[in-house]
C-alpha cells in the first residue's frame, strides 16, 4: 500500500513539474512576443531648427505688423515642430507666450491658461529667465483679466522671483501695485511704487521702454494717491510728471491714460472745466490712435462731463461706435476662431503624415507577433488539454478503485455480520452430532439452507440492477424475497408507473431505498404488515412507505442511524423525504424525486 502511494505522489511531482514548466514557457514566450518593439523610423528625420528659425521670424514678422491671426498660426507652427520639447524649449515656450498674449487680446483667457500651462514644465530648461518671467506674467494678466486677483498676485510674485534686471523687477512691482489698487489697498499699493517710480531704471535691453515703464509707474502712484485721498498735491505731481514724459515718447496711446488719470483729479477735486478739458483731450488723442475700445470708453466719460445738449449728441455717436465696435468683434472672433481651427487640423495632418509610415511598420510586427502568441497558445492549450485528459482518467480510476475497495470491505462486513455466527453453529454442530441420524442431518440441511439463503440475499443486494424493461419485475422480485409467513407485504401503484420515462439512475437509487427499507424492517423482526405505495403525480413519483414495527417508537430510538442512507440517496437526486411521527404502533416514510 505505501509502495502505491509513493508512486502516485512521484507521479504527482512530475506532472506538477512539467504542468510548471508549461506554463512559464507560455508566459516567457507571451512577454517576448507581445511586448512593444522599437522599430527604428524608416524616414530621416532632419534636424528642425532651421525650420524652427524660419517659421518665428515669420511669427514675429506679422506681429510686428499687427497682423495677430497669422502670427498665431506661424507661432503654432513654432511650437509643432519644438520636438523633443527639452532640446527646443527657448522656442517653444516663446512660442506658447506669443500664443498666450494673442489669445488674451481676443479675450479666450480659458485657452490662456491651458497654452501657459503647456509651457511651465519646460521653463526650467530655458537658457534664459525671460522666458519663465513672461509666461508667469501672462498668466497673472489672465487671472487678473477674470478678476482673480489673489491667483494674479501669486504668478506675479513667482515672475518676481525669477526677474533677473532691475527694470524687470520694477516692472513687476508696478503690477503688483496696480493689483493692489483694484482690491483698493492703496497704501500698499504706495508704499511699493514710492520707492520707484520717481527713479529713471533704464531697460538695457529695450531702451525705449524705459520712458514707457516710468510714465506708467508715476500713472498707477497717483491713482493710489487720489484714491486713498489726503495726497492732492501729490497725485497731482505724479499726474503731472507722467504727462511730460509721455509727451517725449511721440505715442499718442500714452497720452489717453494720462489726460485720463487728470479728468478723475479735477472730477474729485470738483472742477468741471477742467475735467471736460481733459476728458476732451483723452478722447482725442484715443481717435487718433484709432483705439476703438479706448475710444468709446473715454466717449461715455464725455457724456458725463458735457453740458446736456452736447451730450445727446454724444451718445448717438457712442451708440453707433458700440454697436459697430460688437459687430467688429463679432467678426474679428471669428476669423480668429477658423485661424485656431486651421492650426489645429494642420497639427493633425502633420502628426498623420509623420506617422503614418511607423503605424504600417507596427502593424505589420503586431501582425507577426499575434501569429507567434497564437503558436504559444494553441500548443499551451494542448499541454492542458492533455494533462486535463490524464487527470481525469487518473481521477475516474481512483475513485472506481475506491469505490470497488468500499464495496468489497461493506461485503465483507456484512458477511462477517451476518454469516459468522451462522456457519459458527453449522460447524459446531456437525462436530457434535451424529449425521447419520436423519433429525440431525435435516437441521444441517435446515442451516445450511439459511446460509444460502442469506448468501443469495447479500448477492443480490450488492449485483448489478437492470434498469430496461426488467427492472419492475426485477424491483418486484426484490421486494418478494423480504415477504415470509409473518411478514405480508402490499404492493399497490407499480404497474401505472411509466418506468422506461424515469432516468436510470434515479431507478438504481429507488431500488436502493426500498431495498434498504425492507432489510431495515427485517432487521427489527417486528413487523407483520408493509405497506407501499407508488404513485405519479405531475411530474414527480411520490412512494409511501408503511409498516407496522413497533421498535422505531421505543426508548432506543435507531431511526436516524438505521435510514441515514436512505436520506442521502434521496438527497443525490434531488428528493424530499418526510418521516410521520405521530403514529404510536407504525413506522411511516414519504418520499419523492423528480422525474
């Protein structure tokens, strides 16, 4: 028995071993074929500089001239052809802040925010701070521009940080300042521009900018003044000092703010010639820089500071400015909509054309690679199918031999139960008696009859049951061979019963049961009548099973141990069984099973 043992594990082991094996094979192969191969690019790619050079200049050219929905598309055109990324950042962060500040201007300050983002993980591996400063101070020009100020002040404080000259700086100080205007802290708005804005800071690299940057410095410190009120003198200074230096730049779009900045003085300090004086001028000087929006601003502040029949007038013009300033908006928004929509289709057919050469390639290799994963699989599914196909057989034999073990050791048993002692006796007695005495040798006959008998029965119990057209008869003859001169047995129902309709199986078990039931009642030897009674009933049969023992009401009550077969033979097909209680001198069993 161990020798068997022992072989069935080592087969085990090398069936584990090889069913192991199997499949790391299958995984090493499944990797290697289907992960991603770098297939090298069948095209030159050129380097892109030149073109990258080329298409700025071209950029800067139509800003240069005002033209914003061409430079928009050369600056996207820039920023396209920036890949990789980290070995063009210079270009294509300027790129993405060109794009910023035109996007601003036509007031899509949501697309702002998503272009500057684009750029911020690359502003670290620029060659120099400019790039990083400008991108922060367009983006705090978006918030500011959506009234988000606290968002405004913080990009402005990181563009700060970053600022490397003096006149960068102090520009930045200066829109800070201003921000603190519109929040209306004016005193901390002076207390940051007092330090500067009286200094000429030169801007070395742009010097016409310095004039520009310092009249704006002494505009925004004298608003605060005047807002924050008790400096007259004062606001009127920076108003005054930033008028002069406008007037040497020869740009009339800086003498708007500035005759502007001295309509709101002589409007506080409550003198109307003045105030239409200079509301007058402002509005000047905004037609001849053909600045529309400045126009019809300082047009509405005119009505106001105007006698009543001037201002009628007035206000129609500034009515027909509006509405053609809308229309003009309207159609200006558009274009700019179709300049973004022919970007971005140009983006799309680039990357197609770029591409479309490797795609076909790996096509092509993912092609090659199913066909190796389908080799992989088929021959994996074979090694399991085949393994499956032992195991199972194995498993079928196992349990047959179990099953046979079983059989052989419950016959064994019963033999052992109940023949021992019969043949025990036989043997005594031929020992003890004269056989030639004729009483003697009819009681050996007599035993030897009742050994027999119960040989055939244990036999009969445990062969093999037809379940064709003999199994009523052969039910019948099993259920005969327990009926003797004590016991009758009443059969009723056997023959209405359609048995070829009812599954073998569940045949073999009913069999079994009332097979079980009969040797039960037998066993007790006190019952004198049985009972049973089969009938159909939709689609099950139902079997009642009677007798009148008096042992399964008594104090040693065997009943479970005696028909715990019986209720598991049921349960296996699917059968309830019910047992009557309530009878004091019988014993009553119903059951039934699908059919």
């Amino acid at each position: 028995m161990s020798k068997k043992i022992r072989n069935l594990f080592h087969k085990k082991i090398i069936f584990f071993c090889l069913l192991t094996c199997g499949v790391i094979l299958a995984v090493y192969f499944s990797l290697k074929f289907s992960a991603p191969k770098k297939l090298p690019l069948s095209y030159s790619k050129s380097d892109p500089l030149p073109e990258i050079k080329q298409t700025l200049k071209k950029a800067h050219a139509f800003w240069d001239n005002e033209r914003s929905d061409s430079a928009y598309f050369y600056f996207n055109k820039t920023r396209l052809l920036c890949e990789p990324k980290e070995n063009y950042a210079d270009y294509y962060v300027e790129s993405l802040n060109y794009i910023a500040e035109i996007l601003q201007r036509h007031g899509d300050y949501n697309e702002v925010e998503t272009t500057l983002v684009k750029a911020f993980p690359y502003l670290d591996k620029t060659t120099n701070v400019k790039y990083a400063v400008n991108a922060y101070t367009f983006m705090a020009y978006n918030y500011h521009s959506t009234f988000d100020y606290e968002k405004a002040l913080y990009y402005h404080k990181k563009a700060l940080k970053k600022a490397f000259s003096t006149f960068r700086k102090s520009r930045i100080i200066s829109e800070i300042a201003f921000i603190y205007m519109e929040q209306g802290r004016y005193q901390e708005a002076i207390d940051l521009l007092e330090p500067i804005a009286w200094l000429n800071i030169e801007d070395k690299i742009t010097p016409s900018n310095t004039a520009f940057q310092r009249t704006a410095k002494l505009y925004n410190l004298g608003l605060s003044y005047l807002y924050l009120g008790g400096h007259k003198q004062e606001a009127f200074d920076c108003f005054n000092e930033s008028l002069k230096v406008a007037l040497t730049l020869n740009d009339d779009y800086e003498l708007i703010t500035c005759y502007y900045a001295f309509y709101k003085y002589y409007k506080k300090y409550n003198n109307p010639e003045l105030k239409k004086i200079n509301i007058e001028k402002a509005y000047y000087y905004a037609k001849k820089s053909n600045s529309k929006s400045y126009e019809i601003s300082m047009l509405g502040y005119l009505i106001e500071a105007d006698n009543a029949a001037n201002s009628k007038n007035h206000f129609k013009a500034y009515s027909r400015m509006l509405d053609s300033l809308t229309v003009s908006r309207k159609k200006a928004k558009n274009q700019f909509a179709d300049i973004i929509y022919n970007s971005q289709k140009d983006k799309g057919e680039n990357l197609e054309l770029k591409n479309l050469k490797v795609e076909n390639e790996l096509k092509l290799q993912r092609q090659k690679n199913r066909s190796y994963i389908s080799y992989v699989v088929i021959s994996f599914s074979l090694f399991i199918l085949l393994f499956l196909i032992y195991h199972i057989t194995s498993k079928s034999k196992r349990e047959k031999n179990d099953a046979i073990f079983k059989s052989e050791m419950r016959i064994s048993n019963q033999l052992d139960n109940e023949l021992n002692l019969n043949i025990f006796q036989t043997l005594l007695f031929v020992q003890n008696n004269d056989l030639e005495n004729k009483e003697n040798k009819e009681m050996l006959l007599n035993n030897l009859n009742i050994i027999y008998s119960k040989t055939r029965n244990i036999s009969r119990e445990n062969s093999k049951i037809p379940t064709d057209e003999r199994y009523l008869t052969v039910l019948k003859e099993m259920i005969s061979e327990y009926k003797t001169e004590n016991v009758n047995i009443i059969l009723n129902g056997f023959d209405t019963i359609s048995w070829n309709s009812i599954d073998k199986n569940k045949k073999i078990i009913l069999y079994r049961i009332l097979q079980e039931l009969l040797f039960n009642m037998k066993k007790s030897d006190s019952s004198s009548l049985v009972s049973i009674i089969v009938k159909e009933t939709g689609k099950k049969i139902a079997i009642q099973y009677t007798d009148n023992s008096s042992e399964i009401n008594s104090e040693n009550n065997i009943l479970e141990k005696r028909l715990q077969n019986v209720e598991n033979r049921i349960k296996t097909i699917k059968g309830t069984l019910n047992f009557d209680t309530a009878l004091e001198k019988a014993f009553k069993i119903n059951f039934s099973f699908p059919i």
